[in-house]
C-alpha cells in the first residue's frame, strides 16, 4: 500500500471518527479496481467545507463554491469534496447552481461516467456502486451516468475525457454515448484551449494515441480542433518512400509507435507531417516542396492556439523543422553535423526519427549513425568554449557591425571542423582570412589621426 494511500485513508478516517461519512470516489477507486497505481486520491464526504477546515489545520479551500478542500498531510495532498447535487449550467463546464447532498448516492449521479462513479471505503474495504460501474468496467465500456446530452451539457470537456478514457483502456463507447458526442462535437469550442490542450495531451501520451485520434475523427472533433491534422487524410505519398501509404495513415502509425513519450515529442509527432497537404504537388514524382518550413510555420501556429508554454512550442517547432535532416547525416560536414547533434533536447529528434523511420520505409541506417556520433562524441568537441570573443577581437583591431560577426562565425566553423585548437591558432586564422584594412595596426586601432 502506498504512503498517499495510507494518507487518504487517514483523511476518511478522521472524518470517520467525527461521526461524517466518506470514501474514496472516482479515478482512483476505477484504477484500485483494475490494479493500476492511483496517481492521487479524492475523497467525498457529507462533512461540509467549514467541518473539513476544522478537522485539518493544514488545509485549503481550493473551490469553495463547490464545496472542494485541499488536505495538506506532511508531503502529500488529498482533496475531499462534500457531496453535492448540481443543477443546470452556466457555462458548459459549471454549474448553475450547486446544494449540498445527505448522500454518496446524491453526489455520484452528479458524475461523468459509470467507470468514474464508484466509492470505496478503505476502512470496511467496501465497494459502493450506484450505477453499474463494476459491470461496465468488466466489460470494457465508457458509459455517461444518466442522459448523454445532459452530461455532456454540464461540462463540454466530457466530450473529450470520454474518447480519452475509452483510448486510455481499450474501452469501447457505448452506442448512445457515443452518438450524443457526435452530434454535440462543435460545441467543445466552449471549452477554454488550455483545458482542451491539457486533454489532447494527456490523448497522446498515455500510450494509446492512435487510438484517440482515430476516434476524435470519428466523432467530428478532430476536425474542429485539429483541422490542419484531418486534412492529411488522403494526401498520397511517394511509394518508394512512404509504402505504407497516405499522410493520415503514417502519422496514426506513428503515434502508435509512441509509448510514454514527453508532450512536446509526441506533439511532434503529430505535426511533423503538417506541412504536406499544403505543399503537395505531382511533377515527374508527388513532391512536397518546403514541407518542412511550412509545416514548421503551422506547427508554431497550432501551438500558439494551444497556449503552450514558449519554451514548449519552440522545441515542437524544431521537431519539425529539422525531422527531414537526417537523412543527410552522413554527408555532413564536421561541423554542420556537430550542430545539428547539439540542438537542444537532441534526444527527442533522435527518437522521432526513428519512429518516422519505423513507420515508413523501416529503414535505420542514418537513425544508427547519427546516435552513434551523438553517444560518442565528447561534450568538449560538440560544444567547445569559444577560442575568441568580440572582446578578442576589438583588442586585434577589428570593429564591431557585421564583419566581426562574420569573423566570429568562421572561427566556430573552422573549430568545430577541428582546424583550430587553441586562441593563437584562431588570431593567426583570423589575421590571414580576416586581414585588417589597410593602414590599421594589427593590435588595435589606427591612431588618431592617421
């Protein structure tokens, strides 16, 4: 048992002893019952907020309105919720109104999904189901509690966690569940972006992303979220290169070559491709000329319409910029390829070539290469300290504009091609490649007057 579980029941306990109901509700009582590792613990209990303040010194409200506490317990944070029955919608995600409920059974039919509304009480190990929970997860089946539309109503988001759920278990969705999210997909533009880019990210990295994209296809929302990803479907690809066929069908291959991969790499792996369907033409063969540099404009796009953090939409960005790279690997220069080997979070490139690689051609020949410079090159030979500076340089007499930037750049170039080794070898280059104009001393500036 885990120390935040041993912390959750604690909570139930306490509120146990002051005479209150409470369990253990929803995500982690689904994945105690299918013997997955809970990642938090919410507990529901009749206590009201103001009760629960009393009982933990250590805690906070965290949504007072709908009577939601956060328990401080040394590290850990549990969050008790009072029962509540809600009552309409304002907005697509809250509720009108919201009273406090007498009963677990109350609170639970409040709730998403079948598989989301079951208590437990970890002190008589017991099992509460008001809605056949434990039938739909024996069988496999994503189901809303009560009417469809009505649940989908109270908080538009669930259009998405239903798809995400049912991708994340190999679930499927059940017939009338499923038809209410596809005719009620336009309306997830009610939602704000972040919390729909919190859901899409969460499709494409617990393991089971093709499958929730094929889904969000199915169900129309892939189109109004995505519209740019949907309109790869049909766009032809060399044979020779791409035997596996059309746009659409390698980048599902390849999301479902993704295991647990980081947000930004499995982002890119979605966008690396974005930039075909615009770009593709049939000349003496299909071609998509600068796909990658339009597809590099509209991942920044798509990532700005996101709101991804800056840093995060950069490396994304850069996944696609340089995904096609590789295959020139190994006719690089000593430099270009050092370069190339030192962008930032390299080892995110190196994996999402592989996995173009696999589900394409198969081929892994530059894939083998390029990781074996990137492991065995010495930090000191990729990222050398420079041999001289635009300080080095005023000192030699250069001016500082453009000249001195172009100086400087051919030091690197010449360094990392490994012709220059030390700061006198690098003035000395500098001094025959770079002379001085005519006149002007060669340790500093011509005298006034001169």
């Amino acid at each position: 048992m885990s120390e935040l579980r041993d912390k959750a029941t604690e909570v139930v306990q306490r509120l146990a002893d002051a005479g209150h109901q409470a369990y253990f509700v929803g995500g982690c009582v689904r994945d105690l019952l299918l013997r997955r590792p809970p990642a938090d613990y919410d507990v529901a209990t009749d206590a009201t907020p103001d009760r629960v303040l009393q009982f933990f010194p250590r805690a906070v409200t965290v949504g007072a309105q709908f009577g939601v506490v956060k328990v401080l317990l040394d590290e850990y944070e549990v969050e008790v919720a009072t029962f509540r029955s809600d009552h309409g919608t304002l907005d697509g995600r809250h509720p009108a109104e919201v009273r406090y409920a007498r009963t677990p059974e109350e609170d639970v039919r409040r709730r998403d999904f079948t598989i989301n509304g079951l208590l437990y009480d970890p002190l008589k190990d017991k099992y509460l189901d008001f809605v056949n929970g434990r039938d739909d997860l024996d069988a496999g089946v994503i189901r809303t509690i009560g009417e469809p539309r009505e649940r989908f109503a109270e908080d538009k988001l669930r259009l998405l966690r239903a798809l995400r759920f049912a991708a994340r278990f190999g679930y499927r969705i059940e017939e009338k569940t499923f038809e209410a999210i596809a005719a009620l997909h336009a309306q997830i533009t009610q939602v704000s972006r972040e919390r729909i880019r919190d859901e899409l990210l969460k499709m494409l990295t617990e393991g089971a992303a093709r499958r929730a994209f094929e889904l969000l296809d199915q169900t129309g929302l892939l189109e109004v979220l995505l519209p740019e990803v949907t309109k790869m479907k049909g766009v032809q690809q060399p044979p020779q290169f791409h035997p596996e066929g059309d746009v659409w069908v390698h980048t599902l291959l390849l999301l479902e070559k993704l295991e647990r991969p980081t947000a930004t790499l499995a982002l890119g792996a979605l966008l690396h491709d974005v930039g075909k369907p615009p770009t593709f033409q049939i000349t003496d063969r299909i071609r998509f000329n600068r796909h990658v540099e339009v597809g590099a404009v509209m991942a920044e796009e798509i990532c700005r319409r996101l709101r991804l953090s800056n840093a995060d939409s950069e490396r994304v960005v850069e996944l696609v910029r340089h995904h096609l790279r590789f295959k020139d690997a190994p006719q690089m220069r000593r430099s270009t390829l050092k370069r190339f080997i030192s962008l930032d979070g390299f080892d995110e490139h190196l994996e999402l070539h592989r996995l173009d690689c696999l589900a394409s051609h198969g081929e892994l020949d530059n894939y083998r290469f390029v990781k074996e410079v990137w492991e065995t090159l010495p930090e000191e030979e990729v990222r050398p300290p420079r041999l001289l500076t635009g300080h080095d340089l005023k000192a030699m007499g250069y001016e500082p504009g453009p000249r001195m930037g172009k100086i400087l750049a051919a030091v690197e170039e010449a360094q990392l091609e490994g012709e220059l080794k030390s700061p006198e070898q690098a003035r000395a280059y500098v001094e025959k490649q770079f002379p001085l104009a005519s006149g002007q001393p060669a340790g500093g500036k011509p005298p006034k007057g001169a």
